[in-house]
C-alpha cells in the first residue's frame, strides 16, 4: 500500500487549495450566507476553466483523465475551506456512474458539458440512508421502447440547481434500474428542501408520467441494483475525503484559538484538560484519515471494499461529532455564533455525517456485511 502521491496529484491538491483559499475566504462565506446564497457559480467557473472538475473525466469529453483519487483529493480542499459548490453532487453522484456504466453517447453529452462547467448534476439516493417507513420510491413501466416513471424521492443533493439527476427506479416485477433524468422533462417536478443545517441545498424530486427512452438509461434495465451499491461506495468515500477537510481545519482553528486566549493572563491551551480534548480531537481526526484512506485506495484497486467503507463512514460520523464539538466549546461563547466562522465547520460535519446514513445506520450495514462474510473481517489490510 503506497500512500505517497504522484506530482499530478501534488500539483492538482496544491491548485485545488489555492483556488478555494482565494475565494471561499471568510469573509466571501460571510457576505454569501448573509445575502442568503447558497453557491458561488464564480468559483464554479473558475474551477471548469482551470480543468478540475473533469479530474476523473476522460479526455475525449473535455476531462483530465485522472481518477477517484484525485477527485477526493479535491474534496478533501473543499471540505478545509467549506466552499459553496456542488462538486460533490456533481462530479460523484453524477458524472461518476456516467463515466463507469454510461453509454459513449451519454458520455458526450453529458461529461463534457460537466467539464466545461455548464451542467450541474445529481442523484436521487439520499433514501440509503433514510428509515423504510419514510424513504421514498419512483416505479418504472416499460412499454417497448419506452418508459414510464412516476413516484417521489426526497433529499436530493444540490437537486434544485441540478439539470441532470440520476433516479432510481423499481419495475413491478422488482427490478431496479437506474435512469437520466433531465430537470426539464415534462412531468417533472423540483422543489427546494431545507433539510439540512446548511438551507435549501437539497431537493424533493416528484415524477408524475414522466416518459423516456431507452437512450436514458444509464447502464441496462435492471442494472439498478449494481449501479447503485456502485456508487453508494464512491459517494461515502468522498463524504469522507470532505470530512479529513472539514475536521481538520477545525482542530487546526481551534488550536491556534487555544493557544492565543487567555484565561487569567495564560494562554488556554496550557491547561491540560484543554490540551488533552484536543489531543483526541488529532487521534480523531487521523482516524478518520486512516479508515478513509484505506477504503479509498481498495476502490481504487477495484478490490472488494464493502466492509472498509462501512468503517470509513462510521468514523466520519462519529469521531466528526467529537472534533466539532470539541471546537465549538473550547471556542466558547463565540463557537455559538452562527456567523463566526467555525460554525461553519460544525455544520458541514454533521450535515456530512447525516447523508447516506449515519454512525448507526453504517454499524447495521458493517454487521450485516459480516452476518453474511465472517471472512471480510480476516483478510490482510493490503495484498
């Protein structure tokens, strides 16, 4: 296992930070939370033009033709500076899949509008997280050639900014197939959700007689299935690559803060109570790192890495928890301030470690992985 990084992937990270320390500052943050917007489409342009998000598009469709590894590699940049832009709804949850089981055809159209910066994507999968009693379902009919979905889903990432979404869609004899939605079809319906801490980022999808053909959809009928757990696997490894940013900027801001504030004429960070909250909060973070890492490169390999990304996430999520809290308390009264910016971070963390199911929700998947393999749990760590 080599966790060194190749001078592309250097050069890209270094790129990737430079652009979001520019313009995601905190007082760019600041001014866009307070005129209420929720992307900075600026940023977004800069980012086509300086080729990164086509990272891991190919270079026949306007990309770079690098991998996931670079791509979380961005991700990671994005979570340090909290930057209000879709590349994780766009480049994982859509142009991914695109890329592994797209036809040529829908790679054209759609990658290559992505690279240029000119399609916004998502998918509509936020239910693999949620309780059966409250996940939604959109059911498919075909009749020949063509198809017919009707149905809601809810949660959608970034869905209300998205011109394309992926969907999910269960036949009457139960098979799942996974289609290319276009936001302007007829019968097709977007309305923006506050179901986060961070505003109306998300989306209620509702599709009622919606007709498409078979050019829309990705993979074969019946794919759904595969598809899915596909890109359920790369979406909670780049939720982890965001929340290595997001943890880590956080420990490190909370830091610098400890060490400059004073209580009775000493700085905070020398009482050890202190010191030691955020010793746990470096062991957390590196925990996060390590576990996502691992999980990151077994994809990366095209080895089998269910049970390492059930763990990644479930560290994601809680330690997430312990780092965040950590910093906001040890910030004192201004950790609660919804405008100083360490809020922020608070935010993303647990909005991160809600999506796609949570600590628990990760458990019961791990247990059942190993309900079902006793052997995932022997293999080596690295072959």
């Amino acid at each position: 296992m080599d966790y060194s990084f190749t001078e592309d992937q250097t050069a890209i990270r270094d790129l990737a930070a430079q652009i979001f320390s520019d313009h995601a500052s905190d007082e760019r943050l600041l001014e866009m939370s307070r005129k209420q917007e929720l992307f900075d489409d600026n940023l977004w342009q800069i980012l086509a033009q300086q080729g990164l998000l086509g990272v891991a598009v190919p270079e026949a469709f306007g990309g770079s033709e690098l991998g996931f590894v670079e791509l979380c590699m961005m991700l990671e940049e994005q979570g340090k500076h909290i930057a209000p832009i879709p590349l994780f709804a766009s480049a994982v949850l859509g142009a991914l899949p695109i890329k592994q089981f797209g036809s040529e055809a829908q790679k054209k159209q759609y990658l290559t509008a992505y690279s240029a910066g000119e399609l916004k994507l998502s998918a509509a999968i936020a239910e693999l997280g949620m309780n059966e009693a409250v996940a939604g379902e959109v059911l498919a009919a075909q009749d020949g050639d063509d198809w017919t979905l009707n149905g809601e889903l809810t949660a959608v990432p970034d869905g209300s900014h998205a011109g394309i979404i992926l969907v999910p869609a269960t036949t009457a004899t139960g098979e799942k197939s996974v289609f290319i939605v276009a936001a302007d079809t007829a019968g097709v319906a977007i309305e923006a959700q506050n179901v986060s801490l961070l505003g109306a980022r998300s989306a209620r999808l509702t599709l009622s007689g919606v007709k498409l053909s078979t050019a829309e959809l990705l993979g074969s009928a019946g794919q759904g299935g595969e598809i899915i757990d596909w890109l359920e696997q790369h979406a909670n490894v780049a939720q982890c690559a965001m929340q290595v940013g997001v943890t880590e900027t956080a420990m490190h801001r909370t830091a610098a803060y400890i060490s400059e504030r004073k209580q009775f004429g000493i700085p905070l960070g020398t009482f050890q109570a202190l010191a030691m909250r955020m010793a746990d909060s470096y062991i957390d973070v590196e925990g996060i790192r390590s576990t996502y890492w691992l999980a990151l490169w077994r994809l990366s390999e095209g080895l089998d890495a269910r049970a390492e990304v059930r763990a990644a996430k479930y560290w994601a999520c809680d330690a997430a928890h312990r780092v965040v809290l950590t910093a906001q308390h040890l910030h004192g009264g201004i950790g609660a301030d919804v405008e100083y910016p360490i809020h922020r971070f608070f935010l993303w963390a647990k909005h991160i470690s809600h999506s796609l199911g949570n600590g628990d929700v990760q458990l019961r998947k791990l247990g059942e992985l190993f309900a079902a393999d006793d052997t995932l749990g022997l293999r080596p760590m690295a072959v």
